[in-house]
C-alpha cells in the first residue's frame, strides 16, 4: 500500500501565503515601532528644551493666619523674563490666597522666599504655573 501526502514538500514550490504575509506583516510592525520611537523622541526632546522657565516649591511655612512664604527655586535662560503663580489652601482644599511673583534677573537660577497675604489661615501652599514673558 502507497502512503499518501497530505501536505506538499516544503521548499518546493516558493513560500506559501501565510509565510509571505507574515513577512509583511513583520515589515510593517517594524516601520511603525520605529515612527513611532522616533515621535516619542521628539515629544521628549521638546518638552525638555522647550521650556522657557521651570520652578518648584523647596518647602513652605504658615506664618500666621493672613500670610505665607514658599521657598520658590526657579530656573530659565539667563536672558529670560517670566513669572510663576502660586497658591495657598485651606485644610479643605479651599484657595484662600494667589500671587503672581515676577522674575527678570539674569541669573539662571532663583532661589526666592515669597510671601502672599491670605484671605484665613492656609495649611498648604502650591505652585501653579510658570510661563515666560
């Protein structure tokens, strides 16, 4: 009795579809992963170079129930203007004061203690934003 095949030899007659498609399929993943690194990059670099001015809050201090001074560290270019807000709360989340606090030294970093009046007595202050100009 002859044995019969059920599949034909492999190699002979090229690649078959499923090889074929997946070999596209592959080609594709791979053009998209590295679009998609690169634009990551990108967003990366810009974030990072693209701030003019960046800040933050070293530590704070309720002085009394009218007022309170945050330890504000700013860097920027040295030719940069710019000014930053910042905010305190209330134990309830609640703003009770806001400042606008300017900086146009040409340092390129600012180590300030602020100081905004209050509306009642704050238990935190934050930093808002900073923007350039």
């Amino acid at each position: 009795m002859a044995a019969v095949r059920e599949a034909l030899p492999e190699e002979r007659y090229g690649r078959s579809r499923d090889q074929r498609a997946d070999r596209k399929l592959k080609i594709v993943g791979s053009v998209l992963g590295v679009a998609f690194l690169g634009m990551v990059g990108w967003i990366g670099y810009d974030y990072v170079t693209g701030q003019d001015i960046s800040a933050e809050i070293i530590k704070s201090k309720v002085v009394s129930d009218t007022r309170a001074e945050a330890h504000l560290e700013v860097r920027k270019e040295r030719e940069a203007d710019g000014h930053c807000t910042v905010r305190a709360l209330s134990e309830d989340g609640a703003e009770v004061g806001r400042a606008d606090f300017r900086f146009d030294q040409r340092s390129e970093r600012i180590d300030d203690v602020v100081s905004l009046r209050t509306t009642s007595r704050a238990t935190a202050v934050e930093l808002v934003a900073c923007s350039a100009g």
